[in-house]
C-alpha cells in the first residue's frame, strides 16, 4: 500500500504543469500526456514502464481507470467479502444458539448483545462492499469514531471483573472482532482513495476532485448507514456503562455455581437453614418469583415476618435471568429449571423441609419441585399461581367453566395480556419477546427510566425495570419457546398426592375474569389435602402490596406452617 501512496505523491508533482493547459471537462481522449514524470518506482508491481512514450488520456469513468484493477485494492476488497462470510455464519449461530445450546456460543451474560455487534459488523461489511471504488473522507472519520468508541468499551468490559466474566471469552472476542472490522473497513477506504488517486494520475494526468450525481448518491447513503451503525453504537455504550454503574450492587446471598459451572445462580437464606435434626424446627420458607417481578421483590412480605420472628428460616433463590442470576443455555422449562434450583441447594448443603411459596408463574415452578422431589417438601402455597393451561398457545380454549359449560371451554372474548396482568404464551407473543431482546441492548426502555423517572440500580437489577434486561427477555423467550411443547405436558404429570396445600387468590382478577376464577378452582384440586383457600380481598394480582391482602397472606402462610392456629 506504501507503493500506491508513493506513486501518488510523487504523480502529483505533475501536476502543476498539467494545470497550465486548458481545460477539458470530464472527458479528455484527445489529450495526451508523457509518462517520463512518472518513474517505475510508481507504478505498482507487475505494471510495465514504457519510458519516453506518449499515450492518449483516458475519461475519469473509463473502467481501466478503477482503483479495483489494482493488486492490492482487489485483495482487501476480497478479505472484505471473507469477513462478511464469517459475520454471515457467525450470525446465523448466535441465532440458533438461543434455540438450542450451541458450544462456544453461551456465556453468563448472554442477552443479545454479541448479535448486535454480529449485525453491526454484518452491516458494516455490506455497506462497504456497495460501490467498493467510491472513497469517501466523511465515511472514514465515521468509521474511525465508532471504532474508537468501541475500543473504549472494550477496555470497560476488560478492566471490570464482573463485564468480563458476563461476556466471557466469546463476548469479549466478538466485541475485539467487530472492532478489528470496523477500524479496518475504514483503512480500506482510505486505500482505495489512494488507489483511485494513482490510477487517476497515471490514466487521466489529474486527481479527478469532482464527483457524479451517482458517486454522491452512494456516498449519501453509506454515510447515512454509517450514522446509524455509529447511533447504534452509542446506545449499546450507554447501556454497557449503565451495567458497569450497577454492578457495584452485589448480591447479598450467594452466586452459586451450576451446571458444571456453565453459569451462576443467586440463593440467599437467612436462619439455620442447614438445621435438619430438629423436629421443633420451622420449615424453610422457599421462594418462587413470578414472570415480572424478582424474588426479591416477592419476598418483602416475608422478609417483614422473619424480622417480626415469626418465621425461622427462608430462602430467595433467583431463576435465570432474573435478579443477580446469570443466563441459562436453551432450551429450558419448568423441570429443566427445577433441576437448576436443586443443585443449588444440594451446593449449599441446604436439604429442607421446605415449604414452596410460588405467586403467578412461579406456582408452575413450586408444583413442579414438590412433586419431582417430595420427600424434601413440608407443604406448597400457591399465591394467585397460574394454571398449567396458561402454558398453552391458546390456554382460554381449554379452560372449563363459564357461560361455555364445562364441556366447551372458558370464554372466549378475554383477550391477553388477561387484565393487564398475563403474558399470553403463544407464537405472537414470543415474536414480540425476540424482537424486544434483540432492542434491549439499546436499553431504550432503561435509559427513559433513569433520565426521565430517576430509576435506580435496584429498579434495574431486581426492581420494575428488570423486565427490559436483555438476560431477563431472554428467559421468557425460553419459557416460551417450551411452554406448549414441553412444560404443559411436564405439569400435567404433576401429583401432589396428599401434600399440604393452600392457596390465595385475587378478588380482582376473579370477579375480572371467568377463566382466572376457573383455574383458581382447579389449582385447589390438586392435593388431596388442601387446607385452606383464601380469597385475597380488595387485592390485585400483586396480593402482598395491599395492606389487606399482606395480611392475609402472611396468616395464610403462619397457619400452613404451624405458628398460628387455624
């Protein structure tokens, strides 16, 4: 390349007496021009000289005159195409990898960030291919910006001990790789301006300063392109230092190693909870989530009992995705993730008896460990807990009850989100939640938080925003993805036998919606031993945040364990 810029400089000392003849526009074949000034040190390699002799100048758009009949410019132009074959596979992985487990493709982080960059290299790869011969300085200085940027990311992800094992070794490598691309497609360029000046010099005796309506077509849209890469760029920045921000929060239980330490998993428990010889002690109050909210949103109401000491012991565990826990490799369901939560405990040395709280989709979760390992299960409450119909594509089809009759299925003019406050899990829905993790490396929805609402790290990390985490949007396109094909048919297999149950349901969205109230009668049928059914007054789906309805709650659960009589 050294050649091309060498050849150039030194053509365009001929310059000058080329500008003492008039001019003749674009095209300019009567002309002719003597090579002498321009020695063999000039031209590139495998070119002739042929000194002392005059040859016809040819027209700017004269194809001999491209900087691609050059050597060097065809073979950067070829590791372009190479690099776009790569982005082309490695995108195609990253794709599936969230489908099923591809090796090398998972990491603890992973939330949709590596196929963004995969994009964004993919794109950057096809825009400078389009009109490869067209240089352009604007583009270049884009280019070098948003490399520059993320170098600065890089070295972020580098210095930070939790972005680095987020990411892991492919995170951290495809990051470097986009770089690499990005930094190189712009020297590229650059070449191909220089390319295009020695050609111009050597066929047409000047540096061609004018562009066609065409070239300033093309350069227009790859500069727009390249501002956009460079906007995306700019949020993905954002929302990775944001991560930074709020990693200096860190989890108050413990990141329990699972899967052959593939990822982590966050369980806190407070009290004896290794204590198994007592007969006088309480059960261990295990915690399941629901589909919005955390565990440790969910368990404040508990943690307001343990504090009054009325309850010994309990345990707040985090699925993956939510909370502090990390990403889970696909496929996933409910029993996949019962197993998760069974090593952690088994990690702590942590054995039961527990007994199961689980509100909205959790309860699917609470069913399925007590009935996969029962003897480690003292009894279940379900809070408001979906019925394995809701797993289904189309679950108010095959919900009895209602004006239907008990034979035709439940009402059919409820529309989901039921009551604002239920994910449907059917193909529309899991197309939303895949296009909603693909944006939420953006962070838009994150970034609007905490400038317009002043959001903070616990709104992020197990709060109201956690919902927009790229690890959390990604577990319910999971759940989603094996909800109708695997888990219904793992919960229909579910037998509670003579477990001990109670459940509490919510006033509103029973006197809401027929078919919740139906599934609420059902859930109550599954051991043989139920207990106790409450019906949560004046309360949402959210039972614990109304003061009537913690109350009941947290009676509830005293009566199940023994502490108060019922």
């Amino acid at each position: 390349m050294s050649e091309i810029a060498n050849s150039a400089e030194t053509a365009s000392e001929t310059l000058p007496l080329l500008n003492d003849s008039p001019r003749r526009g674009r095209r300019n074949s009567n002309v002719s021009i003597s090579t002498n000034s321009i020695t063999s040190a000039d031209l590139l390699p495998g070119s002739s000289n042929h000194h002392n002799h005059s040859r016809p100048l040819l027209s700017p758009d004269d194809p001999q005159v491209s900087p691609l009949n050059l050597p060097q410019i065809k073979f950067i132009r070829l590791v372009t195409v190479v690099a776009l074959i790569i982005n082309a596979i490695l995108f195609v992985c990253l794709l599936v990898s969230d489908f099923i487990e591809i090796p090398g493709f998972h990491s603890r982080g992973k939330a949709y960030v590596e196929l963004n960059l995969i994009v964004i290299a993919l794109v950057n790869n096809l825009i400078t291919l389009f009109q490869f011969q067209i240089p352009s300085r604007v583009e270049r200085t884009i280019g070098y910006a948003t490399a520059g940027l993320l170098t600065f990311d890089f070295f972020v992800v580098f210095s930070l001990l939790y972005l680095k094992q987020q990411f892991g070794l492919n995170g951290e490598t495809i990051l470097l790789w986009t770089i690499i691309q990005i930094a190189g497609c712009a020297l590229f360029d650059k070449y191909v301006d220089r390319g295009k000046r020695y050609q111009e010099i050597r066929y047409t005796g000047r540096v061609e300063t004018r562009r066609t309506i065409y070239e300033m077509f093309v350069v227009s849209i790859r500069i727009i392109v390249r501002s956009f890469l460079l906007t995306i760029v700019v949020l993905l920045s954002f929302t990775l230092w944001l991560r930074a921000y709020d990693s200096r929060i860190r989890p108050w239980g413990e990141m329990v190693p699972i899967e052959n330490d593939q990822f982590k998993v966050h369980l806190a428990c407070y009290g004896d909870v290794t204590n198994t010889t007592s007969r006088s002690a309480q059960p261990i109050i295990l915690i399941e989530s629901g589909q919005l909210t955390s565990s440790e949103e969910f368990s404040i109401w508990v943690k307001e009992l343990h504090n009054l000491n009325k309850i010994d012991r309990y345990c707040v565990w985090d699925r993956p995705g939510y909370g502090f826990s990390d990403s889970a490799p696909s496929p996933t369901s409910v029993s996949i993730v019962a197993e998760y939560l069974l090593q952690a405990l088994d990690r702590q040395n942590i054995h039961g008896p527990f007994t199961l709280v689980g509100h909205d989709i959790g309860g699917l979760y609470s069913r399925i460990f007590a009935s996969r390992f029962p003897a480690m299960i003292h009894s279940v409450l379900l809070v408001d807990a979906w019925h394995e119909d809701l797993m289904l594509k189309s679950p108010l089809d095959n919900s009895g009850g209602g004006n239907n009759g008990p034979d035709r299925g439940g009402r059919r003019d409820e529309k989901f989100p039921l009551l604002g406050k239920i994910l449907s899990m059917g193909p529309l829905h899991g197309l939303r939640l895949w296009i909603s993790g693909i944006l939420s490396p953006l962070g838009l929805r994150l970034h609007a938080g905490w400038l317009l609402h002043r959001h903070g790290s616990a709104d992020r990390l197990y709060g109201r925003d956690m919902k927009y985490q790229g690890k959390n949007v990604r577990f319910r396109l999971q759940e989603q993805l094996t909800s109708s094909i695997l888990s219904y048919n793992e919960l229909k297999a579910v037998d509670f036998k003579d477990l001990p149950l109670s459940v509490i349901s919510s006033s509103y969205m029973i006197e809401n919606s027929e078919s919740w109230g139906e599934w609420q009668r059902k859930i109550t049928h599954l051991s043989r031993n139920l207990i106790e059914w409450v019906i949560a007054d004046e309360s949402n789906h959210e039972i614990w945040r109304n003061k009537k309805g913690k109350k009941q709650l947290q009676d509830l659960l005293l009566r199940l364990i023994g502490v108060l009589d019922r």
